[in-house]
C-alpha cells in the first residue's frame, strides 16, 4: 500500500547518519538559493498528453528542483491530463491540472502540498444535510511528537473529503454532513491508522488523536495490515484492546458504563444483573487494576464496598471518556498490582475552539456537561460534568428495583488542559462520587407479621480521585510524563434487626476508609524506527482506618473483627523495551520491580510479548508475564482472639499474591472489516492466600474476609481455556461482535484437593450486534441487541434437614461453591434515534435489559413456611428511557 511520499530521489538512497547530516546542510543551503528563483516565478515549459497527474509534478520537478508532497492514494484513478506551456509559472500549470480534480495546492517554502480544496462541491442529496467539523492531530505513536503534512483522508467519501496536517500535526476537514464516518491516517515511513466508526452529529465537533507508528522496512514491499483497535498504550502488543465512548454506549443496556461493556469480551463476565464486577478468566474482580489518567485509583463505581463488591454503576459519564485500554492478562511490565487485568481509562480533553453543552435526563436521573475554550488563540480547555440519579422513576414506573430501598447516587468528573509554550502541558483532572441505599422493612404486627422480621440496612460509599499530570516533550524523540494524584474510598454499613418486641437493635456495623497519595513518572525514547525505551518509578501513601463489629447469632456478645488505623506503602519500578525486528515482528520485554512495605515483601517480575504478521493479515502472539498484587487490606487486619482474650492479627504477614501467565493467539481477516481470532492461555498463582485450618476453604479472592480464620500463602491456583472472538467493525452500517470462552477455574485449599472458584461458571458466550438507518435527510435510527449465554452462578449449596431443624438457612460450608445454578442467558435490545437540527442533536433512546424477563438464578435460600429450598432470582426486565441534547 502506497502513502504520502516526498518525491526526492536523493534522500531516499541515504541511510548513512554522516551523508544525512551532510544532506540536511546542503538542503538548507538550497533552498536558500532556490527559494529566490521561486519568489520570482521560475519559468517552465511542459507539453504532455493524456498522462497521470504525478507525471505532471515530476516533470515541473525536474525543471525546478522544487518537492511535492502528496498522497498517492488521491493522485491515483483520476482522469488523465494533457497540457501545453511555454515559459509558464509553476503556479499557472498547476491551476490548470488541477482543474475540476476537487484538488488544490500550498506553498510551504520550497516544497508544494498537493491536498483536497477544504470547499468542495457536495452531492445533491447532501444538500439538506446538516454540517459539522472534524479535527484532530496526528503524532508519532512511540515519540508523542506531532506528524505534519500528513494526509487525514474520510474513507469511501464522494467526493473525496480530507485534509492534511500543518506543521503542529493538527487537521480540520470542515463542512462535512452529519453521519458515521471512517478515516484514514497516512504519512511517509509511516503505518497506516484508521479511526473507525466515527459519529458526528450536528451538535459537538468530532475530536479525535491519531497516532501513527513508524515503519522498519520503508522501502520494502511489505503490506502491514491496517488495525482498527490498536491500544493507546504503544508498548502492548497483545491481551490488550482500545474502546472509546462511542462503543461503550453503543452495545445494548451497557447503559454506558465501560464495565458493563466489557463484560461482551472474550473470557470476561459479570457476577450479577446489578454489578459491573469483571470477572475476567475466572479470577476474582478483586484483582483487576483500575488505572485513571496513567495512576491507580479505588474502584470507580457506585455502591462500592472494600473487598466484598467492586460496585454497581461507574462513576465514569461517558461524556468524559477518552481512548482507553483494556488487557485481559500479561500486560507490560507498566502494569503492576494487578493479577487478572487493567482497565487502563483516559479523560479526553476539552473542546479547545468552542464552548459546548450536553444535557441528558431518563429514568436513570440527569447528566449534564460543559467544555470549551479559556480564551480564544488558546489551546487550553475545560471539560466538566455532573450526574445525579435515583431509582425512584423506575419504581413510579411500575418497574421493581428493590421493594424496600431506593439506592441514589451523584458524581463529578473533571479535566482541565494547559498547554504552555516551553514548560510542556499541565493537566488537572478528578473524579468522585457518593451513593447510598437505605434498605427497611417494617413489619406490620397488627396484620399479623413476625417482628422478627424486621430490620434496617443503611449502605453509604463514596469514592474520589484527583491530580495533576505533567506531559514535557523534551525533543521529537522522548518525553516525560508525571502524575500526582490523591485519593478516598469508603463504605459503610450499619445493620439493625427487630427483636420479638419490635425493638430495632444494633446487628452488625462496619466503617471502612483508604486514602492514598500517589506519585507516578516514566521517560520514554524512540531511539529509532526499530528501538523504543520506557521506564519509571511508582510511589503509593497508603493510609487505611477499618472498623467492623458484629453481634454474634448465638449469643448477645459483640465481636469486633476489624479495628486497625494506619499507613503503608506500595513501591514499584520497571523498565522495558520495544523492537522491531522488522514491520511484521515485533517484540517487547521488560522487568517490573514490586516492594510492599506492610510485609517487607518483593517481587521481581519479567514479562514478554511476541507479535509476529505473517501473509494476508495473519497474525501470531505470545505472552508471558508473573504478576503480583496485594490482597485487599483489610483482609490484614482482621482480628482474632487468644485462649486469654488477647488480640492479635493473624493474616499480617500475608506475602503479595503472585501470579504467572502465559498466553498465544492467532488472528487472520474474515473479509472487509472483520476478523476472527482464537486465543489458548494458562494461568498460575503458587501461593493463594488460604485458611491454615484444612477444614475451611474461604479465600479472599471470593470477596471479603471470613473473621475465624487465619490465612497463609500455602494454596494454589490456577485458570486456563480458549476463547474465540469474531468481530465485524462498524462499516456499511452495521456491526457485530461474536464471543466464546471455555474455560476452567480451580484453586486448592489446605487440604490439597482442588475445588472450583467461585468463578467457575465454565463458559460464556455473547452475541452482539447493530444497524443504522438514515431516515430522511437529518435523522438516524440504530438498533442493537446483545444475547449473554453462560453457565450458570456458582452456589454453595443448603443443606435441607438442618435448615428445617434450624427455622433458617444452613448452608454446607465444606462444599464452599461446589454446586451451579441453571444456565445463565439474558436477550438486551436498544433503540436509539438521532434528530441532527442546526449546531444541535437530540437524541431519544431506549434500552432495555432482560426483555424476555428470565429469572437468573443469584443463591438458593430457605422458605422456612414451605420447609422447602428455592431459587432467588436476579433482576428481571429493566427498561431504561432517556432523552440528550447536544449542543
């Protein structure tokens, strides 16, 4: 595949560094000299005849020793030229040549950009459409440093439609009719980049970064297949994938919520209707690293509760949400304390040229934001935006979200831009948000209910995050970025229960808090074209204050289980390193280094990536990687108690849980913007945290601690399967997304038999797919559907004869997870319709979760008036409807 190309024969012989210093001089030198014979109208003759446009430049630049810069691509399949000329500027044959091709030309001192006219003649059935800008920059993907005179091209546009980038990288193609577009990216030397699936409307200019990667073999004749989903992390080249806001909110009631839209991935899963847990390859979703802005953070969702529940809904609009990552194991040695993956989540910037506005209302609550300019001439933004929410709607509306609580929730997230001349950009940015769930049920005793029965459960959480981080470019081949960030997480739950005399008393409370102040910086340098560095150092503050106290079922006694206030630290280091043994094989390896201070514990980790593109777009993978992560802390603090009532803390000393992956993938192209891939791994963690007591199997990597048991690093672990994934990307319309993971998922207690996880649901296959229509000139209809088969949610099971003996629920803790509910299925559709009017969107859609109304089964628990066990089911049908304009 040909791109844009600087037509010099003489440079693109030289790869010898002391001739190109010698050849940077001589062309200062020239174009000193030549750039006075240009000013004063050079005088050529030409006389072709039915020839190829690029035979016209090269004959006026071999008369005038004058380069063109142009793309291929754009020259290539127009109508041939023929023109006659005796002493004629170059100027006035160009004007001639370029008549009617919808091209045009500037002047760039002694160098000519032959790209398309920004007005251009628009189609008669565009004619009523409503019109918006698209702009971006292009930049070097190892470097960071901007790519001019690249070509931004919009992929199968009629006419054509682009631009090319200016000295600073930046691009603009204006007046272009609203709808879904594609567009190519292309520079000499360069890959290709395509920004896919685009959505512009009439309300908010389309904002986008393209990053290109630069070639080994620039002058052989390998074709490298172009990637949609490449990471915006350039050192991963496998386990990884890019997602954006668009794709997030596109997929049937993810209700824009990036973890629910990764729960469509190969080998990942959710734990309930309610949650956005990820579960990816049967780990816990305690072990997934939430990363914001390039530093760790506390789990970005409402409801979240420290080491029982990762949360409901995120914290994270997608109003705010920028390219990010997603890895599903053996990530680059950046990545530390994290075992089963990283969801890695960048803020977008502000609109920098104008101010806009998004507001949006359903029967979730509100959402609204607010971005633009400081001042104009300024590069420099703000991006801010404000959700509130409650359940309340919903159970107006005849939809039981919970009898006896409304939960509510509200959130902030902000970015702030500043871009300086010499001191490189500042940017300030935080999340945060409070949700709370007041649970009740008062028995009516006079109607003949047991006051027993009774109770009250008030749930409040809270999270949030911010910093600053600081990008300098120190040259075209390196940059350092740092980032300071603080950050809070709490949850509390205070539970009341009825006596016999409708007394409410204390049952079990808990109050738990993290603070952590954290300091994250790497330097990165591209060496060359085959050669890239990375490393840097991460310092984590970590401050933790737990209580939790419980009033024991057989007696009247108060246990306390945790009661610790304190501090410690996380250090990390790593290094690594990319190569391009050629454009087809590439290769990264690196070591990351992991010291917690709670245990003194260290771990050295090395990691690996193998990618190698073979014919027809194939390609191959490899991985390793040994991960560790800490346990949730407060599994380090639960109390216990001596024969003589003395208190100690018996999982303290507990090591960092470590973890060894090994992945190989193979992936080749279906047909026109679709691929299949098949992916085999195995995972294994040596020492799992589990009871010293070989007659109890609880793990922390089930969630929350068991306050009875003391832990030790003497179990063992392990996950492995093959996962299959066939993707159709957005184009012609529509788009679909097939997945399926077979996998298995053991772990082996005191014991020493291996038992299944909690997380062991075997497989899980998804469904997904959707279809855009236009309907007239100013309006879209989109309709998505999504379908999740899997196995069913592991129980453990009840054992009956001692829950009837009992009056109440006797579950057999020695078949912790041993038994599987029904299989799991789900059918979600959304329908979306867009009205583009002048400078403005409105949009009404409707998602709805569960349509056929399936009763997933959530536990098995005890009906003590039937004396029979019985299914408790997960959500049912949950219709969302809301209403955005953008403007």
């Amino acid at each position: 595949m040909k791109t844009l190309r600087t037509i010099n024969t003489i440079s693109l012989q030289l790869n010898s560094l002391k001739t190109l210093i010698l050849l940077i001089g001589l062309s200062v030198l020239s174009s000193v000299l030549i750039s006075n014979a240009y000013g004063q109208d050079q005088l050529i003759s030409i006389d072709v005849e039915n020839v190829e446009l690029e035979q016209v430049l090269d004959e006026i630049r071999d008369q005038t020793n004058i380069s063109f810069i142009y793309n291929h691509e754009e020259l290539s399949g127009r109508e041939k030229v023929s023109v006659t000329a005796r002493q004629a500027t170059v100027e006035q044959i160009l004007n001639i040549v370029l008549k009617g091709t919808g091209l045009g030309y500037e002047k760039v001192d002694n160098t000519i950009v032959i790209r398309p006219e920004k007005s251009q003649a628009v189609n008669s059935d565009e004619s009523e459409r409503q019109k918006q800008t698209i702009r971006g920059k292009v930049r070097d993907k190892d470097s960071k440093s901007p790519l001019p005179f690249a070509t931004i091209r919009i992929i199968d546009s009629d006419p054509v439609r682009g631009s090319t980038s200016d000295l600073d990288g930046n691009f603009a193609i204006e007046e272009v009719p609203v709808g879904r577009y594609s567009l190519k990216v292309s520079f000499v030397g360069y890959t290709d980049a395509i920004i896919s699936d685009l959505l512009l409307g009439s309300g908010l200019e389309a904002v986008v970064m393209a990053e290109l990667s630069e070639k080994v073999d620039s002058l052989g004749e390998v074709v490298i297949a172009v990637r949609r989903d490449e990471p915006v992390n350039d050192m991963a080249i496998v386990n990884a994938r890019a997602f954006n806001a668009e794709e997030t909110e596109r997929y049937a009631a993810t209700i824009g919520d990036p973890g629910r839209m990764a729960q469509v991935y190969a080998g990942v899963s959710g734990t309930d209707d309610a949650s956005n847990e990820i579960a990816i390859r049967g780990n816990s979703p305690n072990w997934l690293l939430w990363r914001l802005e390039g530093v760790e953070i506390p789990s970005p969702n409402h409801f979240a509760e420290e080491g029982y529940s990762a949360g409901a809904i995120s914290i994270l609009s997608i109003n705010v949400l920028g390219s990010s990552d997603f890895y599903t194991g053996a990530f680059p040695a950046e990545y530390g304390n994290a075992l089963s993956g990283v969801f890695d989540i960048n803020l977008r910037k502000g609109n920098n040229k104008n101010t806009q506005f998004m507001f949006q209302a359903g029967v979730l609550g509100i959402d609204a934001s607010i971005e633009g300019p400081f001042k104009k001439g300024y590069d420099g933004s703000y991006l801010l935006n404000y959700r509130y929410s409650t359940l309340s709607l919903l159970n107006n509306a005849g939809v039981v979200v919970s009898e006896n609580a409304l939960p509510k929730y509200q959130d902030l997230t902000f970015k702030v831009n500043l871009p300086t001349k010499k001191l490189g950009t500042f940017s300030f940015w935080g999340i945060g948000g409070i949700s709370e769930s007041d649970e009740k049920y008062i028995p009516d005793t006079l109607s003949g209910d047991d006051p027993e029965d009774g109770y009250i459960d008030l749930t409040k959480s809270g999270m949030y995050a911010f910093g600053m981080t600081h990008a300098l470019q120190l040259d075209n081949k390196s940059y350092i970025r740092t980032v300071l960030s603080r950050s809070k997480s709490s949850s509390s739950n205070d539970v009341k229960e009825m006596d016999d005399q409708g007394i409410m008393n204390d049952a079990f409370y808990d109050d738990l808090e993290n603070n952590a102040t954290r300091i994250n910086s790497f330097y990165n340098r591209k060496f060359s074209n085959r050669l890239t560095f990375r490393g840097g150092v991460g310092i984590n503050f970590l401050q933790y204050n737990y209580y939790t106290h419980a009033f024991e079922d057989d007696s009247e006694d108060l246990k306390i289980y945790l009661d610790s206030k304190g501090k410690t630290q996380l250090y990390q280091g790593y290094s690594m390193v990319k190569y391009k043994i050629s454009d087809a094989l590439i290769v990264t390896g690196g070591l990351h280094y992991t010291h917690f201070a709670l245990n003194q514990d260290n771990s050295l980790e090395p990691r690996f990536g193998l990618r190698y593109e073979l014919s027809n777009g194939q390609m191959i993978g490899l991985g390793y990687g040994k991960h560790t992560r800490h346990e949730q802390l407060p599994v380090y603090f639960v109390e216990n108690q001596t024969s003589d009532g003395s208190t100690f803390l018996p999982n303290q000393n507990l090591n960092l849980t470590r973890s060894h992956h090994f992945m190989a993938s193979y992936e080749r192209p279906l047909f026109k913007d679709a691929f299949i891939k098949a992916e085999i791994y195995y995972q294994h963690i040596p020492n799992l945290p589990v009871p010293t007591n070989p007659d109890k199997y609880w793990s922390p990597i089930f969630g929350g601690f068991d306050p009875d048991d003391s832990l030790a690093n003497i179990g063992t672990g392990m996950n492995y399967g093959v996962e299959l994934t066939v993707k159709k990307n957005f184009s012609n319309n529509y788009y679909f997304l097939i997945t399926s993971s077979l996998f298995e998922s053991k772990y082996k207690a005191a014991d020493g038999e291996w038992r299944d996880t909690r997380y062991n649901i075997h497989y899980i296959n998804n469904f997904v797919g959707g279809k855009e229509f236009s309907w007239g000139d100013n309006k879209m209809v989109g309709l998505n559907g999504k379908i999740i088969w899997s196995g069913g949610k592991r129980i453990t099971p009840l054992d009956l004869d001692a829950s009837i003996e009992e009056g109440e629920a006797v579950y057999n803790m020695d078949q912790l997870y041993s038994a599987q509910g029904r299989d799991y299925f789900r059918l979600d559709i959304g329908v979306k319709l867009r009205f583009f009017r002048e400078r403005t969107t409105h949009i009404v859609s409707l998602d709805v979760q569960n349509l056929t109304n399936r009763l997933n089964t959530w536990s098995v628990i005890y009906d003590p008036e039937n004396q029979k066990v019985e299914e408790y089911p997960m959500a049912g049908l949950i219709p969302i409807l809301s209403y955005r304009i953008e403007l």
